[in-house]
C-alpha cells in the first residue's frame, strides 16, 4: 500500500511539472470559450481571420496528440486536475469539430469531451500553434466537469481572456 501510494505521488508530480511546463510555454489567451460576441460565451472564434488549417487537421491534431500520450500512460490520457488535486485518467469520446477556430496568428483552439475512469465527464479545451506545417498542442484547460463550466471567456481589446 505505502509503495501504491508513492507512485501514485510520483506520478501525480511528473503529470503536475508537465502541464506547468506546457503552460509556461504557452501563449496567454485571451470566454466559457472565446466567440466574436462581446459578451461572455462558449468558446474562442475569430471569423474574420482566415484558417491555415482546416477543421479536419485541428480535429487530427487533437486526435493524434491524445493518442499518442495515451499509448504512453497504459491506454489513458492523463490530466492533473489542480481542483480535485488529484490525475485524471481520461478516454476522448469527442472532438467537437464545431468548435475548432483560429483565435490568433498560428493560434487555434478546439474543445473536445473525454470520459473518466471514474465516471465522470470532461470538457477540455486544447491550444495549438502552427509549427512547421504542423499543429502543436500548447495547451490543455479542464474546462467543463460533468457539465458545470469552471471559467468563461470575455474578449477584451481584440484579445481573449479567461475569467
């Protein structure tokens, strides 16, 4: 029990150092996601700008990412959730392809739902940027739990910003 206990501890601190270091990296945001609307709203959209990448590389992007570092951590995606202190073990049930936009310059934002081991659901929003061709996450935020929003978006000066 008392070995269980320490990787579990270990774990939960490799997953916590990572996100930071994700976060850190990331460019600062400026609803519950961001829209053109002045008003608080779901999520980011920028219409006027025009995409560099498609709807479909977004969704692959997102796909390809939590794949790909679930094959890494025994089949789930794995997010530290700051507010129950504790690492989510997460399987994506959905990207929402209505809600990837372009929010900046090589800035691009989508949502998308994940179930957890637990029983749980979870809304988490993802930030990628453009990088050679290619789209990077440099972002995931828990969003939603169970369908209770934990922030919302207001746009401010062009920019938005999370509340």
């Amino acid at each position: 029990m008392i070995k269980s206990n320490r990787y579990l501890t270990i774990i939960t601190t490799l997953i916590f150092s990572a996100c930071i270091m994700v976060l850190s990296n990331a460019t600062a945001f400026g609803q519950e996601h961001p829209t053109k609307k002045k008003k608080a709203a779901e999520h980011p959209e920028h219409p006027e700008k025009a995409f560099k990448a498609s709807t479909e590389t977004m969704a692959k992007a997102i796909t390809d990412f939590v794949d790909s570092d679930s094959k890494l951590k025994g089949g789930f995606f794995m997010v530290y959730d700051a507010k129950s202190e504790s690492a989510l073990l997460l399987t994506l049930t959905k990207v929402h392809t209505e809600r990837l936009a372009q929010v900046g310059e090589n800035l691009y934002f989508a949502c998308s739902d994940f179930d957890a081991q637990g029983g749980k659901t979870y809304d988490l929003d993802f930030f990628m940027m453009s990088e050679n061709d290619e789209l990077v996450v440099t972002e995931v935020m828990i969003h939603k739990e169970d369908g209770k929003a934990r922030y919302s978006w207001y746009e401010e000066n062009g920019n938005w910003k999370r509340k």
